[in-house]
C-alpha cells in the first residue's frame, strides 16, 4: 500500500475483492468471505467496507443492524435516562474488522467514527437510544471501552453506548 493511498468507507457491493481480506480472527473473516451477502439480501445487517482509492481489496469492514434490549439489562443511570418500556430500540454494531496488514493504523477508529456517525444519522429517521457492541475478545472489549462505551449488567462483553454520548461527540467537532 502505498503511503498517498485515500481511503474511504462505502457500503459493501458485489464488486469488492472479499477473498483477501484476513483480520487474524476466523470468525470475523469467515462471516466477510461467506456469509455477509445472504445477510444482506435478507436485509439483516448493513455492511460496510473501508477501501483504498486505487482497489476494491476491503482494509476493513463493519456491519449494522437494528435490535432491541431489555431495558433492565442496561446500567441503572443509564436505564433511568430511558423511556420505561420493557425494551427500548438499539443499533447493533455487529462485526468490525481491520486486515492484519493494516493493523494498529487507526483504521479500528476509523471505522468505528464512521459507524457512530451512521448510527447517529439514522437515529434522527428511526429511533435508537444507542449503539450495543458485542466484544469479539477482551482486546476488543478494551477498544470499546476506550471509546466510552458501557458494560451491560450480566453480559460484561456486551457494551452499550447512548445516542446522546455519539451526539456529543459529533457536536464537539
């Protein structure tokens, strides 16, 4: 790669070379090689991939989707900022992956600014009180902590961060 490369987040298309992508975790890899177009045909996720200007070999990758949680399942501060229904809607980061020869680059962040960023954007058209990740490992769970985001209750790697929080770091830009 060459160091004047520009890169860019798109949504994933049939025309990305997904064969060489490799983040070092098979689960993560395996989901971008074969699953990840029959989830999005079925309209079950989003995924979107970071590419570099002169190819369509994909950098990195994340996916989106819609969920709800149990609002008991959330921290008591955070749960009492909510409205009181039984669960309240969400957007769920899914996967997020960098290829290993692009690793510890700031593409994670990238990555992840970019997904926050969509997050936000589509909760002013659909509502989601926040972002819920499901850490891979605890070097992804450190990462997401890093970034602000909150342990659930009794699931210590599912992590939740409020649309309020990624509003305010927009804003602060």
């Amino acid at each position: 790669m060459s160091s004047k490369s520009f890169y860019f987040i798109e949504p994933l298309a049939s025309h990305h070379d997904r064969t060489l992508f490799s983040s070092g975790n098979a689960l993560l890899d395996t989901y971008l090689h074969q699953q990840v177009g029959q989830d999005q045909r079925r309209f079950a996720t989003v995924a979107y991939v970071l590419l570099a200007n002169d190819s369509q070999r994909i950098w990195g990758y994340y996916t989106l989707s819609a969920l709800s949680i149990d609002l008991g399942d959330l921290p008591d501060g955070l749960a009492k900022r909510l409205p009181r229904y039984p669960s309240v809607p969400v957007t769920m980061l899914g996967r997020l992956a960098v290829d290993i020869s692009v690793q510890k680059s700031g593409f994670g962040e990238f990555l992840l600014l970019d997904a926050l960023n969509k997050c936000l954007t589509g909760a002013d058209r659909i509502g989601s009180t926040g972002v819920i990740v499901d850490a891979i490992d605890d070097n992804a769970r450190q990462f997401y902590l890093h970034f602000g985001f909150t342990s659930l209750k009794d699931r210590p790697d599912r992590l939740y961060l409020p649309t309020k929080t990624i509003a305010a770091l927009f804003s602060q830009k």
